[in-house]
C-alpha cells in the first residue's frame, strides 16, 4: 500500500469518543498552500482539540474525557434520541 | 548490577545487514534441552516438558518457548530452519504454551460491562493499576535505565508485527482490513526504512547498542519474554484468534501516550537525536490512527461477526495488561531499588 490510493474516493470517518480518519486521495494543506506531509495513507486528525501534534491525533482524547458521537451533532432529527 | 551495554562478543557491526545471533545460553533444564538439541539436526525431543517453576514468569520455561517460536521469526545462527516445524518441537511449545495460558487465565479478574467490545475495551484499559513504565520514565529515569528498557523492548520490537500476519488468513471482511491496515504502517506503508522494526534497529544502531535479533536474549529475564511469548501464542492458533485481536487492540490503544512519553523522557535525556526519536515520535502519530482501527473496525467489528467470540477478545485485552503490569512492577521495583531489571 501507497499513499497513491489510485483516485480512490477520499473518505472522512468520525469514530466515537476520537478522532476523524480520512482515507483515499487526499492532501493537508495551509491556507497558504503549503503541504502537511502526513507520512502515512490514513491519518488520524484531531478532533478534541487537545492533541500536542495538531493537525494530527496523539491519543490525548482519552486522558482528557473527550466525548462525541460518531454521527452528525447538532442538527438532530426529532426521532434521533442518540446522545453523545 | 550491569549495565546495558551489549556483551563483548556480540560486537555492533557498520553495516545494517540482517544477521542472525547464535543460541542464548540456557538458564534451567527445559531451555537446556532446547538449546543442546538445536544445535543439532532436527531430530525427536523427550516427550515430557514441564516446568517447576510460576508459568507466568518462570526464566526457564519462557525462554525455552521463546526458542520454540523463534524457529518460525528469524531463526538462529546455526540452528537447522527445518526446526521450525519438527512435530516433537511443536508439542513442546505446546504444552508449554498451555500451561503459559493455563495459569494466565486463572489469574484475570471479572469482565466489565459496557454498550460494546470498544466501551469494554476502555473499561478494561480504565480498570488498570498497573504502574506505567512510560510515566517513570520520563520523570525518573537515568540513561541507564532508558538503555535498559530499549534492550527489554528489543525482543519483540526488531520483529515488530511478524507474529500478527499468521492471524490475517483466519479473519474475513472488516476486521482482516482493519488488520492489513495496521499492519501495512508497521510495514513501512511499503517503504523498508519506514518499517517500525528498522525504525527500532535505527534507534539502537544510533545509540551504539546492538541492533540484531536476539542479541540480549541472555539479558532478559522471564517476565520479559511472557510478553513477547504471549503474542506469539495468541498468534499460533486460530481458536486464539479473537484474544489476539482483544491483545493487539490495547496494545494500539494505550500505545500513543506511552510513547509520546518515551520520546519526551529521551529528549530530557538528551538523546533526541532525529534517528533515536523517530520510532518514538512515529508511533505517536501511527497508533493514534491504530487505535480506532483496531478497536472498533478489527475488534469491534469482529466480535459483532462472531460474538461467540467477543468475550475471548476481552479476555486477550486482560492478558495483555496482566503481563505488561508484571513487566512493568518487575523493571520498576528493580530500578527502585537500585537494580539492574535485566539478568546479569
């Protein structure tokens, strides 16, 4: 495996209590541009805020209690009881 | 008592070349009667093999299964590959193996509750008193003691992720592509010099220790190689298969913070050089990704295809803690007390 996916479909996954995973073709950059060179096909981007290598996780999630859903939060639809 | 430092003879050549080490010496009769048959052709062992000693951390049994799954990893100077699947060799490891996991199983506690195997796995991870290697580490720790652990850590490490691909063929759909996914990182995402065992070997050339397989079997002590040895067992049998990935799934998921501190406690050091620190710092950020991988799309998503399985997964997250928490008190007491944890 490379970090050439073949045009694969980039995908975003949100997984409980963590972080986001994107797979595929995909690229991290500044808003100037500049590539994050992520060394690796699927990352691990971080999602509660606390990591010390940001953009990407380092684990930190867990010491601090993160907590969210792994669906969409916020605009809930009135049958959807999930809370995270 | 002594340092870390290879011995004499097992001299740190210039050259990275793959080398094999010779056989360790052995340290009671079940690794005596290892070590003296290797050294000859393959050939019929004594039927009975049993150990006097605590299966859980007993030198002599340890490193003879040690031995016995070596065979199938990078093998021994002068040790006959054919070895590897001699039948008599096989029921050794074996009964060694059983009576390993015998007493292993005997010592873990009640199985938390939880909504899934994930929530499990966190409760498991949550109810762990162990103390943490890492921790000490980076507040206590002497260079000494840093050069100790590495050659600890060595056993398993310079063949990271091997014992693991005998599992892939027992798994199907979403947990197997979870598994090729962790496993093609450590592999180097296909590039040599980013595999994590070269990454380790690195880290070790860079700090003039020895960097060749089994070059301080003679240092660890039993408690290091039932680590090493429990992996290779839950990767020796398909019935095993769910413990594995239980095993595999918490070594992923406390592996970030452990070596976020590794590499912090190596920098306070002063020994931050960019090629001691990058096994370190790439763990960091490849186990974060490994962490959600493999608890909720390896392990979770296997004990969804195969509940009757998922209790053995949780089983082989609390055998993984057992044997890194008495890893773990056995090189902490040591240190406290001014101690080498190594043997001598």
């Amino acid at each position: 495996m490379t970090e050439d996916q073949g045009g694969a479909e980039t995908v975003i996954t949100l997984y409980r209590d963590g972080p986001l995973l994107v797979r595929g073709n995909f690229r991290i950059a500044q808003p100037d541009g500049t590539t994050i060179d992520a060394s690796r096909a699927t990352v691990a981007l971080c999602r509660c805020g606390g990591s010390r290598t940001r953009p990407f996780c380092d684990g930190t999630h867990r010491l601090i209690g993160f907590r969210a859903t792994c669906g969409p939060e916020g605009r809930r639809r009135q049958d959807d009881s999930d809370e995270g | 008592m002594t340092p870390t430092k290879a011995n004499p003879s097992n001299t740190v050549t210039a050259e990275p070349e793959p080398v094999r080490c010779g056989l360790p010496g052995p340290v009671g009769p079940l690794s005596a009667l290892l070590v003296d048959a290797l050294a000859g052709g393959p050939r019929g062992l004594p039927g009975e093999a049993t150990s006097l000693g605590n299966p859980l951390d007993d030198a002599d049994l340890h490193l003879a299964l040690y031995l016995c799954f070596e065979l199938n990893y990078h093998g021994f100077a002068g040790v006959d590959s054919d070895w590897a699947d001699e039948p008599s060799l096989l029921r050794v490891r074996r009964l060694l193996g059983e009576q390993f996991l015998a007493a292993l199983t005997g010592n873990l506690g009640p199985l938390p509750d939880g909504a899934d195997v994930p929530d499990r796995l966190e409760a498991i991870i949550a109810a762990d008193d162990s103390p943490s290697i890492a921790t000490y580490l980076l507040q206590h720790a002497t260079e000494e003691q840093v050069r100790e652990l590495l050659v600890h850590r060595s056993a398993y490490l310079l063949k990271e992720a091997d014992p693991h691909v005998r599992v892939l063929p027992w798994l199907r759909g979403r947990p197997k592509a979870a598994l090729v996914e962790i496993l093609a990182d450590e592999y180097g995402g296909g590039r040599a010099e980013r595999m994590h065992a070269e990454l380790y070997a690195r880290c070790l050339r860079t700090l003039g220790m020895d960097w060749r397989e089994n070059a301080y079997l003679d240092r660890l002590p039993g408690v290091t190689l039932a680590t090493v040895n429990l992996t290779s067992l839950l990767c020796a049998r398909p019935r095993w298969r769910g413990a594995l990935l239980g095993h595999l799934a918490v070594t992923e998921m406390t592996s970030s913070e452990a070596n976020r501190r590794y590499a912090a406690a190596l920098r306070r050091l002063h020994l931050g050089q960019r090629d001691v620190i990058a096994y370190f710092d790439e763990h960091v950020l490849a186990d974060a990704v490994h962490d959600v991988v493999a608890a909720h799309d390896m392990a979770g998503a296997f004990a969804r295809a195969e509940p009757q399985l998922a209790e053995s997964v949780l089983r082989g997250a609390q055998m993984l803690l057992h044997v890194e928490g008495a890893f773990a008190r056995h090189v902490i007491n040591s240190w406290a007390a001014g101690a080498s944890s190594l043997r001598g």
